[in-house]
C-alpha cells in the first residue's frame, strides 16, 4: 500500500553550528536543537524532491477524504442519540423518556454513582478525547522529524480511524452508548491526529513546489528582493493551502450528497445510520490511500544516538518553547491560537449539542445542514484565495476578517440565554449558523495554518507544528471542560456561550494587536539558518540575517 521507507538521510557536516564563542546560554541552546532538530535538506530544503503533480493532487485527495463528515459529524451524531435513548427526563424519573411529546427537555444517563445530562456526557468525552490527543502530540508528534516515522505515523492514524468508522456497523441499540461513546471517542482521536500530522507536511511540501523553487532561486541570483520573496513565497503557500482546504470542502460536498442515495431510500432502515457511517468512511479510503503511494520521500535524519521516540518529543518541546524569547511573535500566536481553537471547537460542538437536540438527531437533517455548510466553505475558501491573489492581501489581514465571525457565533447563541426567539433556539438559525461558518470559517483554517506555516522555522516542521497540533486540537481539554460542568450545574446548553465568547474575544484581540507576521517570519528563518550552520555573536545574541 505504502512504499518501503526511505533511507535516512544524516544532519550534513556543514550543518553542524560552531559554538565554542558562544554566550553559554545560547551555546547550550545550539547544542541541543543541533542534537534533536531534524532537518533533512537544510534550511531551504534545496536537496528534497521537488513536488510532482501527482504528489500534490494525493496530498489534496488526502483532505478530500479527510473531510470529518463522519468522525466529527455522524459519529457524535450517533453516540449522543443513543445516550438520550438509553436515559431518562430528570423531571419524571428513571424509567421516563427523554423523547417524549411532554418531556422537560433535559436527560441524563448512568455516571459513575449517579447520572450526568448527555450533554455534559458528550463534552467530558471530548475533553478526554483532546486529553488524549495532547499525550499524542506532545509524545510522539516532534518525534515524526526523524527517519521516516511521520510517513508511518500519519498511514497508522489513518488506520485506526477507518477500523472505529467501520466499526460503528455494531452500535445497533441504547444500550450500546458506552461502546458508541468508545468508538466515538477513538475515531475522534485518531482523526484529530490525522489533521495535525497532515497539516505537518504542508509546510515542506509547500516549500519544494516548482514555483517556491523558482522565487527562491531569482532571489539567490538577486532578481528579486528579500520583501519581494517572501512575499511570493507565502502566496504559493497560501495557495496550496486554500486549494487543499478546497479539496476538503468538495469532499465534504460529495461525502453528503453520496450519503443521500443511502438515507432517502432506506429512510425507515433501522441500520440506515450506521450503513450511512460505512459509506462515508469508504469514501475517505479510496480517495486518501494514494497520498501514501505518491507521497515522495523527504525523510529526516536518524534519531540521534540514546533517544527515544518516545521521549524525544518532549525534549524537542522545551527545547522549542526555550525559544520564545527568540520567537516572541511565533510564540504569542501560538498561545493566542491555542484560546482561539478551544473557543471556536467547544462552540462548534455545543451548537452541535443543540442541533441535534432540535432536529432530533436526523442524519438527513444533519446531511441537508451540511450540504449547505459544504457548498458556502467552497465558495468562500476560492472567494477568500482570489480576493487575496487578486488584493495581494497579506495572511493576517485575511485571517482578521474570519476572527470576527468567530467572536459573533458564540454571542448569538449567548443572546439564548434571555429570549427563546432568537439564539440557536430556531430551525432557520441553524440553516443560517451553517451557511455563515461555511462562508467565514472555512477559510479560517486555511489561513490559520498559513500563519503557523509563515511563522515556523524552515526545517522544523514538526517541531513547531507539534506545538500547532497542541494549540488546534488539545487546546480544547480547557472549554469542554469548563462548558460541561457549566451545563451539569445549570440543566441549560446555552449557559455555556458566555464563557466561549469571552475566549474567542481575548484570543482575536492578541493575534490582531500582538502579532506581527513579516518581523516573526524573518526571525524565524534567522533562527533556523543560524542554529544550522550560523555562529553565534558574542554578545549572545544572534549574528547574520538570512
């Protein structure tokens, strides 16, 4: 299915940086990145394979399929279903049914020695899931520089979440919620896992295109200025990460109109969910299995003699985050990001909560929902790349724009609390929510990678990006948290909102205000090159600009 691994390829000998005159703090720095950082081609990534279309097009295949109609859909979908079916309205007592035509509107399930509402039942397993996927990325995620440990990393992630979507074939009653919840919670992680190790080739991939070779080399004949290339450059970054996210949102397209040939004929289908579930996933693994047979090699060097992979990824962590004094901006953004994506996630989910809730729990609503969701992200994610090539318009500036939107979700919902008229309490705010994260969200996880993609030191892909993957993903152990103990308390799903806005508030005000991309892309790079092959200044402090 994949190709043998590649042969590892060592640190060259003139990437060894010269330490002796080194301020001491800077010297121990230097020896420890040059011990655990893993670079295969230098900074610049002159000796990797230059992309070939067929490379790039599985590479888009890839997220086609990666679409999370299923993991991050259907399965949530399902699992909180059969958690409603299996427990009782509060109000009546055990035996009562959550779904009947006079219930209260609350639930709650077995849980521990008492119960707990299925909805705090669904943000606990979501926090756990995002626990889980922090002991991943923080493991093993630095660790997928070396060798060709990422390649193999990303194939088993992949693995595993199309055996717990296919899976989902046995969750056939109530009370099966625990295994629903298992596979839920498997397939969940497994996917999460997935996006970041996926998002961790962009940067190498998007650096070694025929036309990022081409800028490259006019700026190293002097045909361009350093402004000038860097300014290319992240325009073909940012196209390839527009067209990929595309290639997402068409998947996505094509995943729920598929799912319609099961749903409509096979309506009254006791198993038409779980057949829908199959069907989704089958679409995931014929259009991602070619990413792993085009995907050229571009492997790091070999793990440095007494490491582990098992701990080398958290030796590469605070190596990293030794740095932030150096990478202040990369830093902030990281830090920012990381309130960001737990604010925008934990959002997402609640208001999933309350959709299937409303809709009760229909995979054919949930399929129209998303269709709508899918067509507007499309649209808006070429309209975003043509507005921005067309504009010249920087990453920031267009990240910005999405950050707004993603303060104005929660505070809608918030406004739920007061008034039953508006707030997620409607079927047409529902249609209106997806039609709006379609238009201006879809684009914020384009550009949000962009950013990361700009701010990374060339070279270190996975050591950053490890970082990302925490600040995307396992950020969000913080807001499930927080909003199930808040729903737990209170019986009511729309108490969560308040806190969600206040996060996404803070988090967009740090990344407009603190973050400067151009100054902490050129810091990036200076590091890079110099903890390479630069000596350091006396005075401590870094010497030569790239």
């Amino acid at each position: 299915m994949s190709r043998l691994p590649a042969p590892e390829i060592p640190i060259p000998e003139h990437d060894i940086g010269l330490v002796k005159d080194a301020d001491s703090d800077v010297k121990d720095v230097k020896v420890a990145v040059e011990g655990l950082s893993a670079d295969s081609g230098g900074v610049d990534g002159k000796d990797e394979p230059i992309v070939t279309r067929k490379e790039l097009w599985s590479y888009y295949l890839y997220y086609n399929g990666d679409n999370g109609v299923g993991p991050n859909g259907y399965s949530l979908t399902l699992f909180q279903s059969w958690a409603t079916a299996a427990g009782y309205d509060p109000v009546f007592g055990p035996g009562s049914s959550c779904n009947a035509p006079d219930a209260s509107g609350q639930c709650v399930v077995p849980w521990g020695s008492g119960v707990r509402a299925v909805s705090s039942v669904v943000l606990v397993a979501n926090g756990l899931c995002f626990a889980v996927m922090t002991l991943i990325f923080t493991t093993i995620g630095s660790a997928a520089d070396y060798g060709t440990f990422g390649r193999w990393l990303l194939l088993f992630m992949t693995v595993v979440c199309w055996a717990a979507q296919f899976g989902s074939m046995a969750l056939t009653s109530a009370s099966r919620w625990r295994t629903a919840m298992a596979l839920y919670m498997l397939g969940f992680i497994s996917y999460g896992a997935t996006l970041v190790f996926y998002a961790a080739v962009f940067p190498r991939l998007a650096r070694n295109t025929a036309k990022s070779r081409e800028v490259r080399e006019k700026y190293e004949r002097g045909e361009l200025s350093e402004e000038e290339w860097e300014r290319e450059e992240s325009l073909e970054r940012n196209r390839v990460s527009n067209i990929s996210t595309t290639h997402s949102n068409i998947g996505y397209i094509v995943t729920l109109a598929l799912n319609l040939s099961i749903l409509l004929p096979l309506a009254n289908d006791p198993k038409v969910n779980n057949y829908t579930i199959v069907l989704t996933n089958g679409y995931w693994v014929l259009t991602g299995i070619w990413w792993f047979i085009f995907q050229q090699p571009r492997p790091g060097p070999p793990l440095p003699k007494g490491e582990h992979y098992f701990t080398v990824g958290w030796k590469q962590i605070l190596v990293a985050l030794k740095q932030w004094k150096r990478l202040p901006y990369t830093f902030v953004y990281l830090f920012a990001f990381f309130l960001l994506a737990d604010g925008l996630n934990t959002t997402g989910t609640l208001i999933s909560l309350c959709q299937n809730d409303h809709f009760h729990f229909s995979f054919l609503q949930n399929t129209y929902l998303g269709l709508a969701q899918a067509v507007t992200s499309t649209a808006s994610t070429l309209g975003f790349w043509y507005i921005q090539r067309w504009g010249r318009v920087r990453t920031k500036r267009m990240f910005v724009v999405t950050n707004v939107v993603t303060i104005l979700i929660p505070l809608w919902g918030m406004i739920g609390i007061w008034t039953n008229k508006i707030g997620f309490h409607n079927a047409w705010e529902f249609w209106f929510y997806n039609v709006v994260f379609g238009l201006f969200q879809a684009p914020y996880y384009a550009f949000s990678q962009t950013m990361m993609a700009e701010l990374t030191p060339p070279g270190f892909d996975n050591m950053f990006f490890g970082l990302f993957g925490l600040s995307n993903r396992a950020s969000s152990m913080v807001g499930p948290n927080v909003i199930q103990a808040i729903i737990n308390n209170s019986g009511d799903n729309w108490k969560g909102f308040p806190f969600l806005f206040a996060l996404c508030t803070a988090a967009s005000l740090v990344i407009w205000f603190g973050v400067d991309v151009e100054k902490g892309r050129r810091d990036a790079r200076q590091w890079a090159e110099e903890m390479r092959g630069g000596r350091a200044e006396e005075s401590g402090s870094y010497g030569a600009k790239a």
